[in-house]
C-alpha cells in the first residue's frame, strides 16, 4: 500500500500547474469578495485548506500526522459558529474526512494492507466490534445520529489503528513520532490551561474545570488525555537507551504533566494512573495469573461478604471535591452528598434501563444523550441533572456500549480491549529488546489507565481521546508482529 504516490492521480505537470493558478485566483476573487462585501477575513482560512489538499495530494501520511498534532489543538465547530444543529472536531475532523475517501480511492486502485495486520485477532475482533456497530445503526432509534458515530468510529479506527499499524510495522521510529508529535502539540494547550487557572489562583477547583476550554470540553478528558501520556515520559526518562542530555528535557516535561495532571483535579485520572502503576508493579515482578486470580476473587468475597457495611460506610463519607488534594481524593467515594458521583449513578441507572428495554441491538450508536432522560428517577437527579442532551453522556465507556448497542455491542468492544492488552503483554514476554520493551510496557500502562477511566467517562467519540488510544493499540499490534518475525528468525538461525 503506497501512502506518497496519491499525486499521481493528478497525471499531468500542465494539470498540476493548471490547478494551482485556479486556486490562486479564486483565492484572490473570493477574500476581495468577502471582505468588500461581508467585511469578513474568514477567506484567510483558504490557505490552510489548500496546504491542507496539497498535503494529501503529495503524500497522505503526511496527512496523518498532521491529524495527529492538530488533535490536541482541535476545537469544536459550535465554539466558532453558534446555532448548529451539527458539531465537529475543526479542523480534525475535515481532514480526516477527505483522508477516509482517499484511503478508499487507494484502496479502489489495488492496495491492501499486509495480511499479518488484517489477520490479527486484534483486527478480526475489530471487524466483529465495527460490524455490530453498523448493525444496531440500521436498527437504530435515531438513525442519522447512529450513522455519523458509527462513520466517526470507523474513520478513526481505519486510520489510527489499521494504517498506523502498516506504518508501524515498517518504520518502528515512526511510533516515537507519534507520541511525541501529540506529545508537543499538547504542550500549548497544557501551558494555555495553566496559565488560565492561575489567572483564577492555582488551587481554584471550580475554575479548573473549564479553563482548558475551548480545546477541551472540560476537565475530565483533559485529565485522562494527560494519564495516556505520562507513562510513557516515565518511560522515556528512564530509559537508558536514550541519551541523558535528552532525559533530562524529558523529566522536566513529564514533571510538566504531572503538576497540569494534578491541577486538573480529575479524579478519576489520578486514580488510573496509580491503577497503572499497580499493573507496572505486577508486570515487572512477573507475578503469575493464577496469584493474581486468588487475590481478585478473595477480593471479590470480601466485598460481597460485607457489602452492606462498606455501602453504609460510603453512604457516610459527605466530603465534597475541592481545591484541598486529599479532601478531593476523599471525595471520590463520597455517594450522599456530592453532585459529580450521584450524577454519574443516575446515568448509569440509566443506561441499565435504556439496555434493559433494548437488550440486544440497543438504541443505537451515539443515542443515549437524546434517550436517557425520560428513565432518570426522581430520587437519583442532581443539581447538575438535565433533561437535554447538553449534559455529556453515559459516563462510562462500557454502560454506554450496552445501552447504545445492546450486549453482543458491549461485549465485543471488551473482547477488543482484553485481545489488545493480551496481546501487549505477550509481545513484551517475547522480546527482549530494551527499546521495545519501554514502548510495550509504556502503551499497556497508558491504555490501562483508559481502561479504568472508561468505567467513569468516556471519550472515544472524541478526536482527542480516539486518536491516541487507536495508535497506541497500533504500535502493540505492529511491535507484535515485529517480535514474532524476529523470533522466528532466530529459531531459523539457530537450527
């Protein structure tokens, strides 16, 4: 599969020539015409848009990346033009629009990705997942709605995950330049919320959870954006590898994202990230399945065993979240009095109900914000409750599979995620390159982290959160691939 020849689909130098003259004098009539006329600069975004279209017409993956570095930067379209009845991701979005149909146009004239990508069970476990997708969107209650999620869900599947993966598998230095393309491209928008929230005092809770607005919508997925990243500046740093000059601008960017992950104040970030040290722990003492499987069900029993007093007990926690570290932390098993958690009760009690008079096909891909109200109970609504789909959605990666496409929808994006990790971690036990070990175990404990955050939040319809977490199962699909050849190489040499 050619990702730099697309140029040829424009065959000629006089035609190549043509079209750039067309472009600059429409370039020149319509910003003449719109600032005349509708005393306007909005033509000034043409250039961007023709940089953008040369970009793909010279080489696509080019194209890919700059998705990648715009991600962080992207802002929604009802931030710029008020009153839509639609919103995207600008200019993400757009670019990986056209991307899509120039991936298919490839796709028309011959090329096709290595069978050792598509025959992955990461990547059959994909299809089965997109599948169900499009069949509950054919069954939809809001088809229009199921349609666009289920198109955005594809598209970013399609390019982070499979076409990452073939650039992967060719070109291993290319997964260090995604990461650290996203990486910097953050950076402004981190130093944007910091500088934000101090303007409002640094230990000003309430205030951070906007001030990274318009970039972010809020908090949360700033916060779990940020817990994808620094495992792998933890790696990075300490990673001998590397050079030492390097480490240490590598330290002081992941003390960086550190301090914006704490003043973030999002709760179910930190909390993941220390999930993740946890699985770091487990994976570097190499303890075994069945250790781990005892002391998850004598966990089990424990819990089920004195349910009613751990329950009574979180019924009398009433610290509330603030700008006090501990006492926020506190605050996260606080289920009587603060607004964020019994919020986020009263939208899982939904999505249960929504499943429940849906079991099989759901109400469609992307619906639950338009469907949830009418099943939200008196007695659960909250001060932050509302009837209108303005208010974020199921609040959980995994109840809002259940409710939009019913369980086989739930099940199957489980299967994916347990198939990626498996496959992460066997791919580490396999090699023993230093290297690819960091990358590997970096890529585990950053989708570990999303992993947790799911059962609070979610953010996979977002370019922020997609784009990262597909690439990361991207480059653990392709350093998989990559250490089985090489195992196999050198079984090969040793006989």
């Amino acid at each position: 599969m050619n990702l730099n020849r697309l140029h040829n689909f424009i065959p000629t130098k006089w035609l190549r020539l043509s079209l750039f003259y067309a472009f600059s004098i429409t370039f020149v009539l319509l910003n003449s015409w719109l600032l005349l006329k509708k005393e306007t600069m909005l033509g000034i975004l043409v250039p961007a848009a023709l940089i953008v279209i040369l970009i793909a017409i010279y080489s696509y993956e080019k194209l890919i990346w700059l998705g990648v570095i715009l991600a962080p930067l992207s802002i929604p379209l009802d931030k710029l033009i008020y009153g839509l009845s639609f919103n995207m991701a600008i200019p993400t979005e757009p670019i990986l629009g056209g991307l899509f149909l120039l991936i298919l146009l490839s796709f028309a004239r011959g090329s096709r990705l290595d069978k050792t990508i598509t025959r992955h069970p990461v990547s059959i476990a994909l299809y089965f997942y997109l599948a169900w997708m499009v069949i509950s969107t054919t069954t939809s209650s809001l088809p229009v709605v199921s349609i666009k999620a289920t198109f955005i869900t594809i598209l970013y599947v399609l390019i982070f995950y499979f076409i990452l993966s073939y650039i992967f598998s060719r070109n291993q230095k290319k997964i260090l330049s995604f990461v650290w393309l996203y990486t910097i491209a953050f950076v402004p928008v981190i130093v944007y919320s910091v500088v934000r929230l101090a303007g409002h005092g640094i230990f000003n809770q309430k205030a951070a959870h906007w001030v990274m607005t318009p970039f972010f919508k809020d908090h949360t997925s700033y916060g779990a954006v940020l817990a994808m990243f620094i495992p792998f500046l933890v790696g990075f740093t300490f990673s001998k590898w590397i050079k030492l000059k390097h480490r240490l601008w590598i330290a002081l960017l992941l003390v960086f994202f550190i301090a914006a992950e704490i003043f973030s104040y999002t709760r179910a970030a930190w909390l993941s990230l220390v999930a993740g040290a946890g699985i770091w722990f487990i994976i570097k003492l190499k303890i075994k399945f069945k250790t781990l499987a005892i002391i998850g069900v004598s966990m089990f029993l424990v819990i089920f065993t004195f349910q009613d007093q751990i329950l009574a007990e979180l019924e009398n926690n009433s610290t509330e979240s603030s700008a006090n570290l501990t006492e926020h932390l506190s605050s996260m098993t606080n289920i009587s009095t603060d607004a964020s958690n019994l919020e986020r009760i009263n939208r899982w009690h939904c999505a249960i109900m929504l499943y429940k008079e849906r079991p099989v096909f759901g109400w469609g891909p992307g619906t639950y914000a338009m469907k949830y109200a009418p099943y939200q109970l008196t007695s659960q609504r909250t001060i932050i409750s509302t009837n209108y789909a303005d208010g974020g959605n199921a609040h959980s990666e995994y109840l809002g599979a259940l409710s939009q496409t019913g369980l086989p929808g739930m099940l199957s994006f489980i299967v994916v995620l347990i198939l990626i990790f498996y496959t992460a971690i066997t791919a580490y036990s396999r090699t023993n390159d230093k290297r690819i070990k960091t990358i590997l175990l970096s890529a585990i404990i950053a989708l570990s982290t999303y992993y947790l955050h799911g059962f609070l939040n979610n953010f996979l319809d977002t370019d922020k959160a997609a784009i990262p977490f597909w690439g990361f199962a991207a480059m653990i699909v392709a350093l998989d691939i990559y250490t089985k050849k090489n195992k196999q190489l050198t079984e090969n040499s040793d006989r």
